[in-house]
C-alpha cells in the first residue's frame, strides 16, 4: 500500500479531529473565556493527558509496537494473541493503580502541576481544578487502552480507525457543554464530565474494531504467568528508558504550566488555544507520518533492509519540509487572521486574541524541528534504540529552562512557547546527526535542487500573507463573523494556489512523493 495514501489517510481523519477540536475550543471560548475556571480546566485536563503521552502513547507504544511487529513476522497467529493478552492484562492492572493513587492525591498533583494557584487568592480556582482533576482521572485507562488498541491496528496497516477516534472525544465535550452546563452548579465542570464520556467512547470503537480482526484481548487471572513471559520482560526493559526519554518532554510541559500560573491570569489558556493551532500541521504531518513510518522501518529492520530504511526516513524528511515549512510560514504571517477567526466570540477579548497570537508566533518558530522528531525518533525506535533519543531529550530539557530563564522574562507566556520551539529544533538536529553518524540515514540525490526549488515558492506564499495583513483588520471583522470567516479561506486558498503553482512550475510532482512500503 502507498505509504503517502496511508498517511493521507491518518491525516484526514486527523483533520477531521482537529476541526472538531477547533468548534470545541471555539465554544469553550465562547462560552467561559480565559479567566481563572478556565485555566482550572485546563491544569486539571493536562494532568492526565500528561500521564497518557508519559505511559500509553509515548513510553508505552515506543516499545511494544516494534516488538509486536517482530513477533507478528517471526511467529505464529496464537503466540501474538497470547502476547496481546498479557500486555492487555499488566497495563490494565498499572492504570488501574495509577489511576487510583492520582485520585487520592489529587491536591498533590495539582500543586505540583500549578503551584500558582495555591495562593490564597486563587483557593477556588485550585479546589476546581481538584474536583477536575479527580473527575478526568480514570481518562488514563481509557486512553492507554486505545493506545494499545492502536498499536495493534496500525502494525496490521488498520489507520483509519485510531485515526477517527479523537473525534469522539471532541463530539463528547462540545455535547457536554452544550447540554449538561444546566446540570452542574459550576458549569464548567461539565466539560470534564464530556472528557469521561469521550474517552469511553473512544476505547468502545477501538475495541469493536479488535474485536472484529479476532484479536480482542482475553483477560485472565494469570498475572504471574504474563509477568514471567521473556517478551513482556523485553517491552518493560525498552519501557524504562523510554519512559525516561517521554517524561522529559512531560517534565518540560509541568514546569512550562507551573510558570504559567505564575503569569498573568489566562496565560494557560492563551498556551492552550496557541498549541490547538500548533496541533493542525503537527498532527495531520508529523504524527500521521510518524504512526506510518514506524511499523514500516521496524519491518525493514528485520528484513536487514538497511538502504530501504534510509529511504524511508528521507521520504518523511521531504514531506516534512514540503509541507512543514508553508505551515510555519503560514502560522507566523496570519497568526492573528487564525486566533481571531476561531476564538474571538463572546467572553474571548481582543486581548485574549493578541495574547495567544504572541504564543502562536513563537510555536511556529519549532514547527519544523516538532515534526522533524516525528520522523527521526523512529528511526531509533524501530531499531529499538530508545536511549539515544532519552539522552537528547535530556539534554534538551535543561537547555529549554536556559531559554525560560531568557525568553520569559522578556516575552511572558510567549517566551514559553518559543523556548518549546527552540528546543524541538535543537533535538531534531541531534536526532539527524546522530541518524547520519550511525549510518542509518544517508540522504537521497535531489536534497540541492528540493531546497532551491521551495525557496520560491515559500517567497510566493509569504507575499500573499503580507498582503493580507496589509489590508485586513481581523478584530475589527469581529462584527461581521460569517464576512471574517470567508476571508481567511479565501486567504488561505490563495497561499495555498500561489505555493503549489510555483511548485508545479518548478517540476514539483505529487508522484516524486509517492512510496510503496510492505
């Protein structure tokens, strides 16, 4: 199967999901715009999202998926259900003790999450986020479950379910803040409530889905025997030091929200709204690309299909700068066309708009490196190398507080996001260098002309950008949103023709990008 037509298909339903996670934000805006509640959210709904990149799809996927596609290539049809079913079993067991300790100690989490809000001026903003945080909890197992889930699909070629699902998680939060606000005596509790709700939907779909390949886990009580099996040995050796890699990324986003609380009320929420943004080109490319390449590199891995495997990562490398850049581009040049367009409704101020435009800014800076790493940290996992890229990822955490220390104090809550930025471009340089080093990367022919045939073409969107800056006034659109809402389309159609045109006149072909992986 074409390797662009898998992930052109992880990517629209990625796109689908990010749309609805657009009209979400949209009425989450809208509805309780970014004051102190809000923030309380978003603290309480990034704790276990913290803990489900941490275990289920970072540590967790980083090493079962290249293990279960070696045992699905190397052994029979029941030794892999057998394997499925004691991983199933122990991560169940985990999550369900995670799950309970996080619970109790949910006063605790918080605080370390957000010590900002344990002044006294700020107590029920802390005791919601509290409330929140106990509510979303058990989201963990849900959400590590459909990670499991996923890893399953994806090595058998499945993309088109675990890419859909976020969507529901999206459709169970704006229903629960259309119809069960009433329902609570803070109304934005309700939006937790929708969290619950979406991530059992979500583990519902996925488990219909094994369920219909005949590989549907089969709980047991036979725990000791699961811990005893030298291939559930193999996934938590590999666990451990990509726990460590992952929770460096975490570790950098709790001390980034920590030092948000310490900003001006808001600031979460503006970092939120700025990453939902961030999220479109760094899901619909880097973790589309990512979720297609690692089964493929792990399968040429063990073919001992060295030169196949270079080509592969040099595909990804391509269509990330192909792709990538106009994105960048794009987020830095209409930041303010963006956020005012989808969040200046109701209580979201034009404020709140300038504010968040600032972190957009300074995201797009990393935008290339951010989905640079989706494609090279693979490169690693598939070989199932996780401590080369643990000890970048070391190194690149102390350098983003080095460039909290300078940024923040200059740019605020923006400066938070440029040091993200900066740091994922450092790391994804390592991660290249590191690649060519091994010998298991070496560009392609064509690397000189690909880049000299994009510089007129980014010059050619950013023309078109500038104009549109020049002559429009976003916030003043505000009062004619549906007229608003057709100019940013029809100025980012225009980007889009004047890009690809000059593309196409440089001898760009969709063809030139088109792969066949087994």
């Amino acid at each position: 199967m074409s390797l662009l037509r898998s992930a052109a298909t992880v990517s629209s339903f990625t796109l689908l999901s990010r749309i609805t996670g657009l009209f979400r934000d949209i009425l989450i805006a809208s509805s309780f715009g970014a004051g102190p509640l809000t923030d309380a959210f978003w603290v309480a709904f990034r704790i276990p999202n913290l803990l489900r990149r941490l275990f289920a799809e970072g540590a967790f996927s980083q090493a079962f998926v290249p293990i279960l596609g070696e045992v699905r290539n190397t052994r029979d049809h029941e030794a892999v259900r057998i394997l499925l079913d004691r991983v199933c079993l122990l991560l169940t067991l985990a999550l369900m003790l995670v799950t309970l300790v996080g619970i109790i100690g949910a006063p605790w989490v918080v605080s370390a999450m957000a010590s900002g809000m344990r002044t006294a001026a700020r107590q029920t903003e802390f005791d919601a986020a509290v409330w929140m945080t106990r509510l979303m909890f058990p989201y963990i197992i849900c959400m590590s479950l459909v990670a499991f889930a996923s890893g399953v699909l994806n090595t058998w070629s499945k993309f088109a379910v675990p890419a859909f699902t976020p969507v529901l998680l999206n459709l169970s939060m704006i229903g629960a803040s259309l119809f069960l606000v009433p329902y609570f005596e803070t109304p934005i509790y309700a939006l937790a409530a929708g969290v619950m709700l979406g991530g059992v939907a979500q583990l519902a779909v996925q488990w219909v889905a094994l369920a219909k390949m005949g590989l549907l886990p089969r709980y047991s009580p036979q725990v000791r025997a699961a811990w005893a099996d030298p291939t559930i040995k193999h996934i938590t050796r590999q666990m451990l030091p990509a726990i460590l890699g992952v929770s460096v990324a975490q570790i950098s986003l709790l001390i980034n929200t920590n030092i948000a609380t310490w900003l001006t009320p808001g600031s979460v929420t503006w970092l939120s709204f700025a990453d939902r943004l961030m999220e479109f080109p760094t899901a619909l490319l880097g973790i589309a690309l990512g979720t297609v390449l690692l089964p493929r590199l792990s399968a040429a891995h063990a073919r001992q299909d060295h030169d196949g495997y270079s080509a592969l990562l040099d595909w990804g490398l391509r269509l990330v700068l192909l792709l990538g850049l106009p994105a960048a581009l794009g987020l830095a040049l209409l930041s303010d066309g963006l956020v005012a367009t989808l969040f200046n409704y109701g209580a979201f101020s034009a404020t709140d708009v300038m504010q968040t435009r600032l972190a957009v800014m300074a995201y797009a800076v990393g935008l290339i490196g951010l989905l640079a790493i989706k494609i090279l940290a693979p490169g690693f996992y598939a070989k199932q190398n996780i401590r080369t890229p643990v000890r970048i990822a070391l190194f690149v955490l102390v350098l983003t507080q080095v460039f909290n220390i300078i940024l923040v104090p200059q740019f605020a809550h923006a400066g938070l996001a440029l040091s993200i930025g900066l740091g994922a471009t450092i790391n994804a340089l390592c991660l290249v260098v590191l690649l060519r080093r091994g010998k298991l990367y070496k560009p392609e022919p064509g690397w000189t002309r690909f880049g000299i045939c994009l510089l007129p073409a980014l010059a050619a969107l950013a023309f078109v950008l500038w104009q549109a800056g020049q002559y429009l006034d976003w916030i003043a659109l505000g009062s004619q949103p549906g007229l608003r809402a057709l100019w940013l389309i029809a100025v980012v159609l225009a980007g889009a023709l004047a890009y690809f045109s000059v593309l196409f006149c440089c001898g760009f072909r969709p063809s030139d990008f088109t792969r066949h992986g087994k």
